[in-house]
C-alpha cells in the first residue's frame, strides 16, 4: 500500500506520523501557538526530529462553531508557512488542510505534496478536478454540513455503516476524476457524538473493505477528554491509548499534535506485530 507524494513512494504498510501544524489564531488545542515564521520553523524541526513523515498545514480552524475566514487569508496562511518549511527543510512532504479547491491549487504551487480536505469535497465542488490535475495524494475525510453546523447533524441509522457507504460512494466520485491515492477518515468528532466516535474506533478495522489506508485523526479531541473529564492539553495520555487502538484495527496515519508519543505507539505496534 503506496503513496506517489512528489515522486517518493510511501509505504503506508509501516503505519507513518501526520505531525499538525496549525497557523490558525483559533484552533481547539494549540491556536496561535505556531502562528509567526519562527515558530513554525521550531514545530516543524521539532517534528521532523521526531520522527513525522508527514506535517500537515492548517490555516482555517474546523473545530465546531470556527469563525469563517476568507480564501485570501487561508492561502496567506499557508503558502507563506508551507515555503518557509521547505525553505529549511526541503525534504519534507506537506500535507494542506483545507475543503477550498483554490487554497490546495496554491498550496501544492507552494511545495505541498498532499491535499487533505476534512470536507471530503462536499464545500467545493471544484476539489475532486483539482486534486486529480495537481496529481497529489487525497486525504478523503467524512463529515456532514460545515464546521459550524455539522454538532446537529449527527442522526445516523448505523452511523459505521452510513459513513462506510458515504466514503465509498465520494471514492468512487473522486476516483472518476482521476484521483489516484486516496486515503480515508472516518473523520471522529465531526458531524459526530462521543458514542458515534467510539463505535467508529471499535468498527475500524471495516475501513480496510475500502481497500485504500485509512488516516486516524483522534489526538487530544474531545471524545477523549470529556470522556475523562479533562482538558485537551490534558489529553496526551488518552490520545496515545485510543492511537494504539486504531493501529491494532489497521490504522495507516495517525495525524497527532504529539509526533514523538505516536512514533512511540508505531514502533511498539511493529514490534508487536514481527
């Protein structure tokens, strides 16, 4: 199970780390921590030493109720962050974090080389063409409505199943475009209640019947500090459980805001495995 990003293969085989970068003022965990060309630098060093083979770049919070910005300051954000990495670090493979089609045009312009859009296209119908013609990796997430509604759209028959057909139905859709790597999220947390994220955990090891690597977005989110009766930045501990989780039911990503606790996770899982 490979990935083309610019030219390297990506054996997703060995699960990999998505380090997250966020160059947001207002994301859920570490909003405007990384937000000056310095400390994007020090995240992306510190990262990187650690073991990520992806960072994943942010410029539009999507925790529930954000604040809507526009195109131009998401693509301000982001360009800007994604040239000053490669600038210093030219080896590294970026990931952008957007459901703007423009915003991932601009930024693969920039030196990223994977497009993962937490909309899975359903916010820009210009996203499957895009990505196919920018030739780059596909994270395919689900989710329903907008980071500002999508906490009352949770109504599921059976929501593993539902997502599964969703997933399915969009990879087929962006298949068509000639989207050739494509990954999945189930997307836990969005559109999503705690029971709904936990029963998605437990059903994971079914994403393998999509027959593509499935990326597990669970760090620090509040299917597990609430769970805990915590805080987020208190959430490290129980992110780092339900990541082992998610690797034993075949997890090929795990996208976390702690690189070196999760490379930790995968060299233990290998171990396990061998």
């Amino acid at each position: 199970m490979t990935i083309n990003c610019r030219g390297n293969l990506i054996d997703l085989s060995s699960p990999k780390v998505m380090g997250i970068i966020n160059v947001t003022p207002d994301s859920f965990y570490d909003g405007g921590k990384t937000f000056s060309e310095k400390e994007i630098l020090k995240q992306a060093e510190k990262m990187l030493s650690e073991g990520a083979t992806f960072l994943d770049i942010g410029g539009y919070s999507t925790r529930p109720g954000a604040e809507e910005i526009s195109e131009t300051e998401e693509i301000k954000r982001v360009a800007g962050a994604i040239e000053s990495i490669l600038k210093k670090f030219p080896e590294t493979l970026i990931s952008i974090d957007t459901f703007r089609s423009e915003v991932a045009k601009k930024a693969v312009e920039a030196g990223s080389a994977i497009v993962n859009d937490v909309s899975g296209g359903i916010l820009d119908n210009e996203m499957y063409k895009t990505v196919a013609k920018l030739k780059v990796p596909y994270i395919l997430m689900h989710m329903r409505g907008t980071p500002k509604t999508m906490t009352k759209l949770t109504d599921y028959k059976n929501v593993t199943v539902d997502v599964l057909k969703d997933l399915s139905e969009k990879i087929t859709l962006a298949r068509a475009e000639g989207i050739n790597d494509i990954i999945a999220d189930p997307g836990f947390g969005f559109a999503k209640t705690r029971e709904q994220s936990f029963q998605l955990l437990n059903n994971l090891e079914l994403f393998k019947n999509l027959e593509i690597p499935t990326l597990a977005g669970l760090s620090r989110k509040s299917m597990i500090y609430k769970t805990l009766a915590t805080s987020a930045e208190n959430a490290l501990n129980g992110t780092t459980s339900l990541n082992t989780i998610a690797l034993l039911k075949g997890a090929s990503i795990l996208r976390v805001h702690d690189v070196k606790e999760a490379v930790e996770c995968v060299k233990l899982f290998e171990n396990l495995k061998s």
